[in-house]
C-alpha cells in the first residue's frame, strides 16, 4: 500500500513540480488532529525523495491522474441541475475550503468535492464531511495535477 501511495506521489510530481508550499501545506494538514478522535499522522520522509521527484519531474508529460473526489449529490430528475447548484453553494459555506465540483454526466447531475490524491486522503476528506452528508461516497476521478497543486 505504501508502494502505491509513493507511485501516486511520484507521478503526481513527475507530471508537474509542485511547490513546496503545496507539499508542505498538505503535510500539515495531515498532522493536524481528528476533529472527532484526536488521531494525529506523524510522517517521516527519506532524504532523498525529495531530489527523487524533482529528477522524475523534469521528465514527465503527463497532465492528469487518477485521483478521488468525495460525491456528495447525484440526481437525474427534472430539477437536478437547479439542485446540483443549490448542493454546491451549500456545501461551499459550509466548508469554504475544500474544492467542489458540479458536472453533468451520463444523464446525472453530479456534485463532487476535495481533490485527493490517494484513497486515504479521500477518507479523511469523507470523514470530515459525513456527518453533513451522510450519503457521501469516494469516486474515482481524473484530475488536473495543477488542481492537486492548488
């Protein structure tokens, strides 16, 4: 499992040189503790992977990867696209930071939020929001990597 997180990261990287400002903001962000447990992630990089990614950046040409979004609203009725909206500026006040999503797909409007990386960073992301969206499933989507960056 960790192989496949580093592979994700690797190719994250390799496709764009994030900033150290965005690697270091999600860092912090996982260290931060549960808001219902108190869990907190401790985390320990090599030194070299640092230099690793930047070599494998310099390569790269991808522009996309799979990723996950929390889907938080999928309707096809009659009123589903005033509703798909309506879910979004909801969800937007409520939590200002986190991206959201409103796509018209396969005859479904759909509402989805986050841009995760990994699956677990998915399900840290659908356990902050459930409790508001108790519905709320991860979905596997392809993502900008200047949408990771952000």
């Amino acid at each position: 499992m960790i192989k496949r997180m580093l592979l994700v990261v690797a190719l994250m990287l390799a496709a764009h040189n994030l900033g150290a400002q965005s690697l270091n903001s999600f860092k912090q962000a996982l260290q931060l503790p549960d808001t219902i447990w108190g869990a907190k992630v401790s985390l320990s990089e090599a030194p070299d992977v640092t230099s690793a990614f930047a070599a494998l950046s310099a390569k790269a040409s991808q522009t996309e990867v799979y990723g996950y979004r929390i889907e938080i609203f999928t309707d096809n009725s009659q009123n589903a696209r005033a509703a798909a909206f309506k879910t979004c500026e909801e969800f937007t006040a409520l939590y200002p930071d986190i991206p959201t999503k409103v796509a018209y797909d396969k005859l479904y409007w759909k509402v989805t939020v986050g841009q995760c990386a990994t699956a677990e960073e998915a399900i840290a992301l659908w356990g902050k929001i459930k409790q508001t969206y108790p519905k709320a499933f991860l979905a596997r989507e392809t993502i900008s990597i200047k949408d990771l960056n952000k």
